[in-house]
C-alpha cells in the first residue's frame, strides 16, 4: 500500500531493533524512526552498548543522530533533529517521551524554527502525576511548570498506557484529547505458539512431563516473585508433576536457589538467568502457565507489565495480580488475585491446574483480547484512526456506558 502521509517518531527506545518492529508493519505511511547513534544501557548493572543501522525499505526509514547524553532518557537533545524534520517535513511528530524529557522542547523548537505545521502528540507513562505537582524543590517545580505549559501549548494530543497515566495529565491541567495506546506492544510474529518449539524446550529443561507455571521479567520482591516461589514450594507438595520456570536474573536469584534447595526441589524449579528478548518466547512456549504477581511498592508501581501480554499472545492462561494497571490491561481475560495474597493467589492456580477447560477458555479470551488492543497489528489500525482524527482536529470520544475503545478520545 502507497504512504499517504508521513510519520516521524522520535525514541531512543528504538536504539533495540526489537522496539522498531511495530513501525516496520505501519502501513498506509511513509514511516521515520529518529533515534540515538549511540546509546548505553545498565542491566543489573551490565553495560549495555547499542548502535543501531540506517535503514531505508520500503516506506520504512530510520535515521541516527548524535546524542548529548547517552544515558539518560529524560535528559538528552538529538544534534541535527531540527535539519532532520526539515528534511522529512512529517505530516505528524510522535514524542515518545514523558513530560520531563528535554527532547519535547527542541522538537517545538525545530517546528517554529522551520514553521513546520506537523502535529505533534506524546506518548506518557507516567501515573505518578504531573512533575511540576510531585517535585518538592521550588526551582525544579517552576521549571516543570512552565515545561508543561510548553506542552500544553504545543501538542495536539496524548497517548498513554493507561487510565493512571490519563489521570496524571488531567490533574495537571492537559485539556486536550487523550487516547489509551501502549507503544511498543507485542510482536505477533515472534510471540506466538509452536509446537515444535515447545517439545524443544520442555527437552531442554528437563520437564517433559511437568506442568509449568512461569514467569519472565526481573526476580524481584516489586515482581511478586517471592510469593511465586513460596506458592510454587507449597503446591509441588500436592502436585508432584508441577515444575516452576524463572525466565530472568534479579536480586532474589540466590534466594530462591536456598529456598528450593532446602526443599530438595532443583529438578524441578529452572532459572535462565538474563534472556535476550528474542528468546523469551521460547521458554513461553515450555510454560503451561504463566504467572505476574506483581505488588506497589514505595515509589514503584506496574503501569503497563508487557509479559502478561506476551504471554497471552502465546495462547497461555494467565494468573495476575491486581496490582496498578493490571486489572484494566488484561479486564476478564485472566484471573485476577489480590497482590501480596498468597493464599489468593494458590486457589487461583489451583483453578487452573485441576481443569483444562479453564486453561483452554482463558488462553482463548486472552489471545483475543491482545490481538485486538496490544498486539503490532491491531494496534497500527488503531493508531491509523488515531492520526486521522488528530490530523483534522476532529475527534471521536469515548462514553462513559462504553467498554475500552483504543481508537477513541479520552
């Protein structure tokens, strides 16, 4: 399909290649991913260097540039991003940046400096609220402050993960329409089920004939892990085929390796360790159930957690907390435990591993469900009668008696 306009959006987040390859499948657009040349990451401490490929396919460009800071997501500004967007000339600029971040004010810069008339919309996750509300020192707060103005003055909308993040901007005072989109979503072309995957690795970790609950992300206390391993250490009691799948690193690692061991379970617990995120599906594809027990913590909470998503686009039935955005984000397509309940969150997993039923119709509602809202494809058509809505000012908003609609205005 030929591009009808031009979208320039703007990430350090797509120094990964893994985050630009929701842009590879829009579209009905010509599509410019502007990115860092050069960008470092911190992962348990482990330096993380990116250096990421021009690319020119098709409809799709990606376009590199100097970095000020390469560490610091909030604090950077792209050399040369004010030629570069006279360059493309975008019908519309997408900030993927929180309130904070010094990349918003050079964009609105280049646009008066070149008298782009591109419309320019932000991606927030922040549920904190606006910083200027939350920042105690007098100096930054008047610095957020007339920051967000800027913001409010120069965009023509918002998206954001969640309902918490639309709260957020409302109490800050942006009056303009506000969609609910994550924006990296889930890659149905790597998460996905397979067969011959799966036997791979139920081989390869020994648990051919185990049923598996997993997990993927950081070991944790803020990821509930914990109450997964004590869960998990009172149902292997019981159920003598249960096998438990740790697919990550983290601060509780050694931890649970003493805690399954006093409990003479090490053939039946694995722990990957730090996985790149092309093989995570593959140890989902081993699990028969996943699990996200995730708890609010001080200064901590669960906005949009990406596996819960992954794992349902797999075709697995899913146990989660009900801990920040989690309830909106998966509704009644999994089940739903009260977070930091352990005893909750066991009658739950019972549930599932005393009946197939209840496993096939979850996967199946689940599946459906992030197809349609958090998935690359589903997405994109979204997002496409999102920009037509923000490129004619001309919105449609959501009512109240509605279910969640990703394409209407908030």
């Amino acid at each position: 399909m030929g591009a009808t306009g031009k979208i320039a959006v703007i990430s350090h987040s797509f120094v990964n290649e893994v985050n630009q390859n929701r842009w590879k499948k829009f579209d009905g657009y010509e599509v410019h991913l502007i990115m860092p040349e050069y960008w470092e990451s911190y992962w348990f401490k482990e330096k993380i260097v990116f250096r990421p490929k021009e690319v020119h396919k098709d409809n799709f460009y990606t376009h590199l540039l100097p970095a000020t800071n390469v560490k610091n997501w909030n604090r950077y500004f792209l050399k040369g991003l004010c030629k570069k967007l006279k360059e493309i000339n975008p019908d519309v600029i997408y900030l993927l940046a929180e309130e904070r971040s010094l990349i918003h004010h050079q964009v609105y810069f280049c646009k008066f400096l070149y008298r782009l008339k591109s419309k320019i919309i932000f991606f927030s996750m922040n549920a904190k609220g606006v910083p200027y509300k939350i920042t105690k020192n007098p100096l930054k707060k008047l610095f957020h402050f007339l920051a967000f103005l800027n913001i409010k003055k120069n965009t023509t909308s918002a998206l954001v993960h969640y309902p918490g993040c639309l709260k957020s901007l409302r109490d800050g005072g942006y009056d303009k329409p506000i969609f609910i989109q994550t924006q990296v979503g889930v890659d149905e072309d790597i998460f996905k089920k397979d067969e011959k995957i799966r036997a791979e690795y139920k081989e390869k970790l020994n648990f051919k004939d185990k049923m598996v609950i997993g997990f993927c992300g950081r070991l944790s206390e803020a990821k509930g892990v914990d109450n997964i391993v004590r869960v998990f250490i009172r149902l292997a009691k019981t159920y003598p085929n249960l096998a438990l799948l740790l697919v990550g690193d983290g601060d509780l690692r050694e931890w649970i390796k003493k805690e399954v061991k006093n409990y003479n379970l090490e053939n039946r617990v694995y722990i990957s360790g730090f996985v790149n995120q092309e093989e995570v599906p593959n140890y989902m594809n081993a699990m028969d159930i996943f699990v996200l027990a995730s708890k609010t913590m001080p200064n901590w909470i669960d906005t949009f957690p990406l596996v819960t998503v992954q794992a349902q686009a797999i075709g697995l039935p899913v146990v989660a907390s009900n801990s920040g955005a989690i309830p909106w984000q998966l509704g009644d397509s999994a089940k739903i435990f009260r977070e930091n309940n352990e005893e909750d969150l066991e009658a739950k997993l019972v549930e599932y591993i005393e009946s197939e039923e209840e496993r096939k119709e979850f996967a199946k509602k689940g599946q459906k469900r992030t197809l349609r809202y958090f998935c690359h494809r589903g997405m994109n058509e979204n997002l496409k009668k999102i920009l037509k809505q923000v490129l004619k000012e001309k919105f449609v908003f959501h009512k109240e008696s509605e279910e969640y609609t990703q394409w209407k205005a908030y």
